[in-house]
C-alpha cells in the first residue's frame, strides 16, 4: 500500500525507516508516521511518543481515528525514557535541535545499540550530529536531503555497530564528510547540490559584508581585529570546501 504523502521531509523519514516488527517515533508530533507506516504494513505495530501531552492527544485522536489504537501506544515520553530496551527494533527522532538529539543517545546509548537502525532528522548542529554518532561507535548507512517548504532538511539512516567507525586520514575527506555527508556526494544527490550552492552565495555574502565594514572604517589589513581575520579565514576555507564538494558531484 501506498504512504499517503506527509509532505517532503516526513516521506523522507518513512523511506529511511524502511520496515520492521516495531517502530517508536520519539517526538512523534501528532503520530503520522506511526500511522502511515502501520497502516501500509511496513511494520506490525509503533509507539507514539512525546513529551507534551498537547501532540499526543491529537495523535491517539489520529491513532483511533485510523482504527489503529491496537497496534500504535501512544506514550509520555522525555527521548527514549518511557521505550523499554528491545522493545522496537527502530526508531524515528525527527524535528529536533540536533544538540538535544545528542543528548537523547548519550541518556540511552543502550537502548540505541539495540535496535536494527535508526533514522535522525536534526533540524540544526548536522555536522556536530554525524561527529557524534561516530564517538559512538554508531555508523550512517544512508542519507537523504529534501527541500520541503522553502527549508533544507538532512536525515541519517544509522546502524548501531559493535566497533567504533575508523575516521578517513585525509583530513579533507574527513571534512566533507562531517559537513556535507558521504554518501550524498557519493550520490551526486541534487538536492544537495542545491543546497551548497545556495550555501556558498549566503558565506560570499558574509564575506562581503566584512569587507564593507573593513572599507567604512578605513582600517588596512593589518589593522583588523583578530576575531574579524580569524572568521574571514574561517568563511574562506568553508568555501572552499564546499567547491571541492561540488567539484566531485560534476
């Protein structure tokens, strides 16, 4: 059976979730993709859970209304707290800062490594995110980027291993790897292309605006405080990176 659309970013969510025996979305807003992912039988059954009962009222209202309240438990739940270990075999944390979706796998390390895969959409922090999932042992086997309303969005399919990731040693490859996703230059994937072109326009942007001001003061070079040399260099090399990306992706 077909997903009914859900919109760009949430169809992505469901697409990387793929299929299993339990699923638990953990902010699951007002249960959607429980419902979809039941309903076209990807999986035996979910768990809807959030932290604020507001969202978790409309989705048992959305659960019943399916006639799914047999097969999708609407939980509270802070992260992880209220899902048991071995109790779904994956798990969607989608809409959220990507510093407390760190936070939510340092609180339940065990309960992630439990599971078949994983997916996570960070709404910021991307990078930080795929650092932070290699400290901990955890591996991006997937990745997709949409454009859903105007707005970019990044999510990880993850696989839970036994043996922390190697990092590449060529720092550069290790970069664009934190920045931009392996697997998406790999995939020459569009809209990321996109994305790093409108990027590079936006940091040139920047850059201009810190020469406007240098010009206004009528300081030399020289005479420029080192936090303003210190984020131009910082912008610079960004730029470059972000041409290298796009350079692979030809």
């Amino acid at each position: 059976m077909e997903n009914k659309s859900l919109g760009e970013r949430l169809d992505a969510v469901m697409r990387l979730a793929g299929s299993g025996k339990c699923l638990a979305d953990a902010g699951c807003d007002h249960g959607y993709v429980c419902i979809n992912l039941v309903k076209n039988g990807s999986f035996e059954k979910a768990i809807a859970m959030d932290l604020r009962e507001g969202p978790l009222a409309h989705a048992r209202v959305n659960v019943a209304a399916a006639g799914l309240s047999s097969r999708i438990d609407c939980r509270i739940s802070d992260g992880l707290a209220s899902l048991d270990k071995g109790e779904a075999d994956t798990v969607v944390v989608a809409g959220m800062g990507g510093e407390l979706i760190c936070k939510i796998m340092d609180r339940e390390p065990e309960k992630f490594r439990s599971l078949d895969h994983f997916v996570l959409q960070p709404q910021s922090e991307i990078k930080e995110v795929r650092r932070h999932l290699k400290e901990l042992g955890f591996a991006i086997t997937d990745e997709a980027a949409v454009k859903d309303d105007g707005k970019y969005y990044f999510l990880f399919r993850v696989s839970p291993v036994a043996e922390p990731v190697d990092e590449s040693d060529d720092d550069c490859e290790q970069a664009l790897a934190d920045n931009f996703g392996r697997i998406l230059i790999e995939k020459k994937d569009p809209v990321l292309r996109e994305w790093l072109i409108h990027e590079k326009r936006v940091k040139e942007d920047i850059l201009k605006g810190l020469d406007k001001g240098k010009s206004s003061d009528g300081m030399s070079e020289p005479e420029l405080p080192d936090r303003i040399l210190q984020r131009r260099q910082e912008i610079n090399e960004y730029i470059r990176l972000i041409e290298l990306a796009l350079e692979r992706m030809e």
